[in-house]
C-alpha cells in the first residue's frame, strides 16, 4: 500500500544547521552530518536540504557538502539553494543527491522546461513560497521570499506542471516555524488543480498535522522542519522522527 | 543516470567491489552488472549505443549468463519498446513501457514517489530474507508490461497493479530502489552480490 513520504527538512546557512520562524529569526540547530546519522537511525523517508542564503550570495550550495551527505544517507534526498543553471543541476547529481529543488530560478521557464527535459521530471521539483500581501491575496516568492513573482500559487503552480516539473512543494511562508498546523487550504488548492506530486512545507507540529495535510490537504509528500529538530515546549533542539506505526495513514483503504 | 553513485556506495559498503564503467571489456569480465538510472528511456539507450556497449551487454547477459540487475529505467531499458520515445530497448523480456493512465487524479499523482508495498509473485533467491509486501522506495512515471506473466517478480498497487519487479534465468530487474530503501534495500542487495 501507498503510503506519503514524510520528510524532514533542514536548512543550512554555510554549514551548520538552522531553523526559522517566517523565514526569519534564524536558530543554530547543530552539525547536519550529525542529523543525517540521526536520520539513517530513524529510518526517515527522505530528507530535503535547503542552502537559504546561497541564491542571495550568487552561488550553489556546497557540492563537498552534498557528496557528504550522499556518502552518509541512506535515504533519497533532494538539494536545494543557487541552482539556476544545468551544469549546476548535474553537479549535484554526480555528488549524490536524487532531487533538485528549485526555487528562485522558477521564474525562467525555459530553464525549468530544459532542466526537466535533461534530468527527468522525477529529479526536479520546485519549492513555492506562498506569502499574503495586504489586500492582495496570497503571492508566490522567490529569493528567500523577498521577490514576488506571481499573484497566483495555483496558476503557477499548474506553469510548473506543463514545464515538465515531477513535483512541487508548496511553503507557507507565515507558517513557517510557528508548528501550529499547515495551511491546508492553500494545499487543497494546490492538490486539487494539478496532477503531480504535492508536497506539503511549512507549519507542522506534530503527526497530527501530518495526517492532516494527507487526508484534507490530499498532499502526498508530508514535509517539516520544526518538528523534527525540536523537542517540548521549550524547543529544546532534539533530531527526532515518528515511529513506522504513528505513520501508517492512508486514504486509500 | 542519478543513482549511479548511491547504487556503487552500496555495494562497496555491503564488501563488495563496485566499479562505474562505460567500457565493453570491463562489462565482460564483470562477476555481475548493474543497470542503474533515473532519466529518460530514449536518452539511456542512445548513450549506451553511443558508447558502443549494447553488443557487450548482449554478450554478457545473454551469452555469458551474467547475472543482471536492472534498476528503474535500468529495468525499463530491459523491454522492447517504451512510450518515453521511439528507439527499441534491449528487448531482454518481450514487455513494454507504458506510461501511468490513472483515472482518479486527485488521489493518484503521477510520478508514483514515495514508499509502497511490493509482493512477492514467485520464489526467487533475490527476494530471500524480503518479505511480501514489504515497502521499498518508488519515483517514477512509467512502468514495465510483460507478455510473459511467468516473468513477473513482483507487483505493487498504485491506482492499478503493475509489474513493480521481473526476472528470468539470470536476469533481474527491479522499478523501486533498493540502494534507497534502509533495511530491506540492504538484505536485496546481499541476495544478488549472493547469486
């Protein structure tokens, strides 16, 4: 039986790991070596990386960083942070990474158009940050969520489909780190009006809001980040993932 | 081809030697071959003929009778025919390639990623220590049709049943990726360094 992909992901400023709230208010989390051991241990689906200042500082994520990853983890995982050529892409292919996540570069649709058509769809996905501005709705963000691209997550979001991308994930950015619940409306729009992958960023808190997002959201892919690096009420920094059992939810029976 | 790298580290960690190769002679000579790849079915087989290495795999496979695991497209590659394009495959099992038509879209998006259960249809050496229905690790948006039902390994639910696993005599081919799936990855990859 099928069951959602519940992904932890892990933003990196340089080389250490950090955490968010909105997008700001960056926390040191630790060594993100040290997290993927933790995860191989707790046998996670999949893990994604973020590089958060790496489109902002005019590079790619650091491909020594990846090719470490990749020796360690025994899961897929996905990379994102600069990618804005193919020669990037393939880069961080040949390091050992199975994803591409991009996320500033998706305002070039003839890059996104080439870039699934050399890797495969199933290799590139595209992160969108969903944003309100006042009076005029959600929005979708680029450069760490300071550009505005369009003022429609769902029309872009079905551009992206028709590009050839395998998968979007879809980031509420006020959500973000506060590990109240998903925006589940906005992933119902998502899910509901494209026919790839969605998955779900931004709010979780607990495997609750996981089956949330599965079950009303119709998300396929359950990502977080809070809720893996923390721990009680006090955010004690504690690398963590539920047990098999806790996940075997499925819409399907 | 992207898991080229996390199939070779795998192997190596399991002891055995794993060599990357694009060379006829090393394919050969090789004790077994893997045939990794996530990409696209038209492109892998343009690169292999490129490289001039379908006559040596011919050889290896058919002649020699070594040992060949076919991973995703790698599996894929293995058929006569795929719909992602028009140049034939190495038509090792008389199947082809077909992409996902679901119907209910909203619950069933395509690519097919994430962790899904596999059966087990036939005893195999491969499948030793598995156990039917254990999940393993999907991304993919087209998948293998056999003529030859006695070929099918394993099958796997996602809108409908299909063939998620072949094999016949000393060929192997699987959709899902062991060298991703922790544990049960492990034990299938000890069966074919085992074979």
């Amino acid at each position: 039986m099928y069951r959602p992909r519940v992904i932890p992901v892990l933003l990196l400023k340089g080389n250490i790991l950090v955490k968010s709230v909105q997008f700001k208010n960056h926390n040191y989390i630790g060594d993100p070596i040290n997290a993927v051991k933790i995860f191989n241990d707790l046998k996670a689906d999949e893990l994604i990386f973020l590089d958060i200042e790496a489109s902002k500082q005019g590079r790619l994520i650091s491909l020594d960083f990846v090719r470490e990853v990749g020796e360690e983890a025994n899961m897929p995982f996905g990379v994102g942070g600069g990618v804005k050529s193919l020669a990037d892409i393939e880069s961080i292919i040949k390091a050992g990474a199975e994803r591409i996540i991009i996320n500033s570069a998706a305002e070039n649709n003839s890059f996104i158009k080439e870039a699934c058509l050399n890797f495969g769809s199933s290799t590139i996905s595209v992160c969108i940050d969903v944003k309100k501005k006042i009076f005029k709705g959600n929005h979708v963000w680029i450069n760490a969520g300071t550009k505005s691209i369009s003022n429609s997550p769902v029309n872009f979001a079905r551009k992206m489909e028709d590009l050839g991308v395998g998968e979007v994930i879809i980031q509420s950015m006020a959500n973000d780190g506060r590990m109240g619940g998903y925006d589940i409306e906005l992933i119902k729009e998502i899910t509901q009006n494209i026919t790839i992958p969605v998955t779900a960023l931004g709010g979780a808190g607990n495997t609750n809001d996981l089956l949330q997002a599965y079950d009303e959201g119709l998300a396929n892919g359950l990502a977080a980040g809070s809720m893996f690096v923390y721990h009680g009420s006090n955010k004690g920094v504690l690398v963590n993932y539920p047990e098999k059992k806790e996940l075997e939810f499925s819409r399907f029976i | 081809m992207g898991n080229l790298s996390s199939v070779a580290r795998r192997l190596n960690s399991l002891n055995s030697t794993a060599i990357i190769s694009s060379d006829a002679n090393e394919i050969l000579s090789a004790d077994k071959i893997i045939l990794p790849g996530v990409g696209h079915f038209q492109k892998a087989m343009k690169n292999i003929q490129s490289l001039h290495l379908e006559a040596a795999l011919h050889e290896a496979v058919l002649v020699k009778k070594t040992p060949v695991l076919g991973i995703c497209l790698g599996m894929q590659l293995m058929a006569n025919s795929s719909e992602e394009g028009s140049v034939k495959g190495l038509g090792w099992f008389d199947a082809e390639v077909v992409k996902f038509e679901v119907e209910d879209k909203v619950n069933y998006k395509v690519p097919h990623i994430g962790w899904n259960s596999v059966a087990i249809n036939k005893k195999s050496p491969i499948m030793n220590g598995i156990l039917h229905e254990e999940r393993f690790y999907f991304v993919h948006s087209y998948h293998i049709k056999m003529k030859n039902k006695q070929d099918i390994l394993n099958e796997t639910e996602y809108s409908y049943k299909f063939t998620s696993g072949i094999e016949r005599e000393n060929i192997f081919g699987v959709q899902y990726h062991p060298e991703k799936s922790h544990d049960a990855g492990n034990q299938f990859f000890k069966n074919f360094i085992a074979l």
